[in-house]
C-alpha cells in the first residue's frame, strides 16, 4: 500500500491530467469546427468558380460559332464585290468602247489630235441622249446560310 501523501499527489496529478484533456479535447473541437468551415467555404468557392467557368466555356463556344458564321458572311460578301468589280470593270471597258465608237463617229477624217472638238461632239451627243449606257447586271447579296463557306 503506498502512503497517503503518494495516494494525494497521484489524485492531485490525476486532476492536473484530467483538466488538462478537457482542455485539449475543447481546443480540438473547435479547431475540427473551424476546420469543417474551411472545407464547407472552400466546396461552395470550388463549385462558384465550376460555375463561373461552365459560363465561360459556353461563352467560348458561342463566341467561337459566331465567328464562324461572319468568316463565312465575309466570304460570301469578298465573292459579291468580286463579282460587282468585274461587273464595273466590264462597264467601264463598254462604255471605253462606245466612247471610241462615239470619236469615230463624230469625225470620221479626224486623225485623234483634235480631242477636244471631238469630246465636244460626244458631249452634245450625251445631251441629246443619243449615248446608250451599258446595259447592267443585276447582283444579288444573299446572307449564307449557318455553317456554309
């Protein structure tokens, strides 16, 4: 049997350790709350910026087919003003022609020196409406249609 001090002291030391546990197991607690907080914080940043990025790529995909459909809008436009170029040029070079036409014309003898006289004739031939234009081609713009070239 141990002496009554010893018995005290281990009872004293007993409580010591007691108090003690209580207060490590109180600070674990509250640092495990703590600690679930974070976790429930960072879950719901975690699925805010799954969010934010699902919107983006949907964004990206959108951005993406509307450039797709002005490449193929610049295409078709590219080919109609190709088209309506060829078109002045070949108006240009008739009404060169009829211009030539015209001097002939005017002055069958004249030898090409004497322009101005020339111009003059063509000019009150045009008054007189007398000069026919070239005739036009209509061009029709059509938008293209969703996904074609």
């Amino acid at each position: 049997a141990l002496p009554i001090s010893e018995v005290e002291q281990l009872k004293a030391r007993l409580g010591e350790m007691q108090r003690r546990n209580g207060e490590l197991e109180s600070t674990a607690q509250s640092a495990s709350r703590a600690h679930d907080e974070q976790l429930q914080k960072a879950a719901q940043e975690t699925k805010d910026v799954q969010g934010q990025l699902a919107a983006l790529q949907q964004e990206l995909v959108e951005a993406r087919r509307r450039n797709e459909q002005l490449q193929s809008t610049a295409y078709t436009a590219a080919q109609a003003h190709a088209a309506q170029i060829q078109e002045l040029k070949d108006q240009v070079a008739h009404l060169q022609a009829r211009n030539t036409e015209l001097e002939k014309a005017a002055d069958p003898g004249a030898s090409g020196q004497d322009k101005s006289a020339v111009s003059g004739k063509r000019n009150r031939a045009a008054d007189a409406g007398e000069v026919s234009a070239p005739p036009t081609k209509q061009v029709k713009l059509e938008a293209p249609e969703v996904g074609s070239p």
